[in-house]
C-alpha cells in the first residue's frame, strides 16, 4: 500500500505547512500564545488548521482501511481529492471564512466514500470469515 503511505504522508506535510501558516498569522497579527483569539485574520487561520485536524481523525483510518479492503490506488485517489479540498478550503477561509464552502464538499465527500466504503468492506470481509468457520 504505497500509494496509501504516500498520500497520508503528504496530508500531514499539508496540515504541518497549516500549523506554520497558523504561527505565521500570528506573528503577524500578534496574538500572542496562548491566546486563539484576539483578531480575525489569526482566528480564521486557526480555525482553519484546527477544523483540519478535525477531519483528519476520520480521513486516515478510513483512507487505510479503505485502501486495505478496497484498493490502493483508489484509496489514494480520494485521499488526494480531500487534500485538494483541504487547500481549497483553507485558501477560502482565510480570505472570507464564507469561501471555506466548496473546499469543504470537496473534502467531505472524498471522506464519506473513504469512511462508508471502508466500513462496507471491512464489514464483508468480516461476514466471509465468519462465514469460513
């Protein structure tokens, strides 16, 4: 599963490039740590990389089992269609936090074919193996 190892890699390259983007803002803006508020450019930043981080517990364990029972290739496919949304949606918030839109469904849809493809298929296969005892 390569191609799965390579996506995952580079969707955490992508989230730290966020966290650098996010420490950037700040510095700019100077909010200084601890504060996660105090002006609108470092708070849609923040919110930007934190709502990643959101999704990302959902996108890697689907990805891999997705990519485990489905196929590698495909699975990799969708992971970089929801890094792709990622940057879409980042890009859109920071601008307008009302752009994040199309970012959003781009990612969210890759996410739920990952998450109810893989839980389908783990599902069968584990319906076969019960079925071989």
């Amino acid at each position: 599963m390569p191609l799965i190892a390579i996506v995952t890699l580079l969707l955490l390259l992508e989230y730290f490039a966020f966290g650098l983007l996010v420490g950037r803002a700040r510095m700019k803006t100077g909010v200084l740590a601890p504060a996660i508020s105090g002006h609108p450019v470092f708070e849609s930043y923040f919110r930007a990389h934190q709502n990643t981080m959101e999704q990302l517990i959902i996108v890697l364990p689907s990805l891999w089992i997705f990519g485990t029972y489905i196929s590698d290739l495909y699975g990799a496919i969708l992971g970089m269609i929801f890094f792709i949304g990622r940057i879409i949606y980042f890009r859109g918030y920071v601008q307008a936090p009302k752009n994040r839109e199309l970012g959003f469904i781009i990612g969210a849809l890759a996410m739920l074919v990952l998450l109810l493809g893989g839980l389908i298929s783990a599902s069968m296969a584990y319906w076969h193996y019960l079925q071989a005892m």
